[in-house]
C-alpha cells in the first residue's frame, strides 16, 4: 500500500467527475450488473450507524485528517472511506513500476501456489496494519477474508489481499475499482468518497485467488448480515 498524496487524490477525484460525466453523456454505462443477490442499497442500510471498535481514527492520505473509524456489528466490521487504487502484487501490463509510482511486487497475502496476488485481476482489499488504533487479526479479519465493496448500487465481492499503513484506511485493487466503475489508473485513479468495506469476521475464501469462491462465500455472508443485524 503506498502513501498517496493529498493533492494527488484530489486531481484523481476530478478525473474520475469528468469520466463519469463523459459516459453519461455518451450513453455508456461503466459499471457491470450487480454482483451476487443482495442489493447494495440493503447492505448500506445496516451501517447507516457506527458502532465504533476502533481506539481513534483513520486517515484516508498521507496529510488527511483523522476521520474514518472502524465499526463493528454482528458478524462483520466496516468502514466507509475513499478508494486508493493498490497495483501491487505481480508485474503485469495494467500493474508494474511504468504505470504506478507506487508498484511493489508483493502482497501480504499469497495465492495457493506461492505466488503474489494479482491486482488487476483479482478484487482485493487493503487493510490497515495492526496498531494501537486496531488490530484487525483480533476482530477477526485476516488474509483471504472476504469483503462487501459497495460504491453506488454496485456490490463488488473482494478478498483481504494486503496490509497497509497503520493509520491509513480505503483502498483496494485495480480489479475491484474496475468492477466498481471507477477509474483503476493507479497513478490518477480512485474514488474520493463514497466507498463502504463491510468486512465479514472469521470468513477465509479458499483458494484466496478464485473470484467466484469469494463471490459465492460472500453472498452466503452478505445474506445472514441482513438477517443478524
């Protein structure tokens, strides 16, 4: 995970306004049908209210303020926060040093096979490192665990695939700001708001890199949260 710049994060906002102005105009649509069975709009009225577990708050950059707290309800924590776009893993086209200032070519977490995940194909979340705010590992979130990404009326299904820094909260792959309609360029990309991490305790994808293994899991959990809380 890279420390991004607060003016960087600003220009990618504006970036991604008239990107999605220009589609509107044309008629394009950027974001695909949603994925899974639970609408976005179901999920996002449960986390209406924070219940806060994190000791302070988080940062979404590198010279933000400390605004966004970790919550938690039964059966999952969550945040809502903006969305950096993470490029690390294995050197590809969409990901390596070329396109993202930030490139590292590992993730925390690995696929079945020993290698780092693969950000532009593969949704996964970033979370923070454990610190005197939170640790995440005792709240029930570690490698593999599956996430609820919700921006608009979209429900993206990723997996916990990386740590980041210990008092920056909100960003996640190339592939799951793709899925979500918003600009995965690692440089310029990214969301500014508007982003909701429900991250379901003690849930593990297996193989961490299969997509629909995280979907199916995650529709399963995505339900029994509506039912719980």
């Amino acid at each position: 995970m890279r420390l991004r710049p607060l003016g960087l994060a600003t220009a990618a906002g504006t970036v991604l306004l008239c990107a999605t102005a220009l589609a509107a105009a044309h008629g394009d649509t950027p974001r695909r049908a949603r994925e899974g069975t639970v609408p976005a709009a179901d999920l996002l009225a449960k986390v209406r209210t924070c219940d806060r577990i994190s000791d302070g708050l988080y940062r979404t950059d590198a010279e933000s303020a400390a605004t966004v707290p970790v919550c938690g309800l039964k059966g999952a924590v969550f945040w809502q926060a903006d969305l950096d776009v993470d490029c690390d893993g294995q050197r590809t086209t969409h990901c390596n040093e070329d396109r993202d200032p930030w490139y590292q070519d590992d993730t925390a977490f690995h696929q079945s096979d020993g290698k780092p995940l693969r950000a532009d194909t593969l949704p996964y979340v970033v979370v923070p490192g454990k610190s005197a705010l939170w640790d995440p590992a005792a709240a029930g979130i570690a490698g593999g665990g599956v996430v609820a990404v919700i921006h608009g009326d979209q429900v993206e299904y990723a997996v916990v695939g990386d740590t980041g820094p210990k008092e920056i909260i909100g960003e996640a792959s190339y592939a799951t700001a793709e899925a979500l309609g918003i600009d995965p360029d690692p440089a310029t990309g990214g969301a500014e708001s508007g982003v909701t991490y429900i991250l379901f305790k003690d849930s593990r994808v297996s193989p961490i890199e299969s997509h629909d293994a995280a979907v199916a899991l995650g529709d399963r959990l995505a339900r029994q949260f509506l039912a719980e809380n």
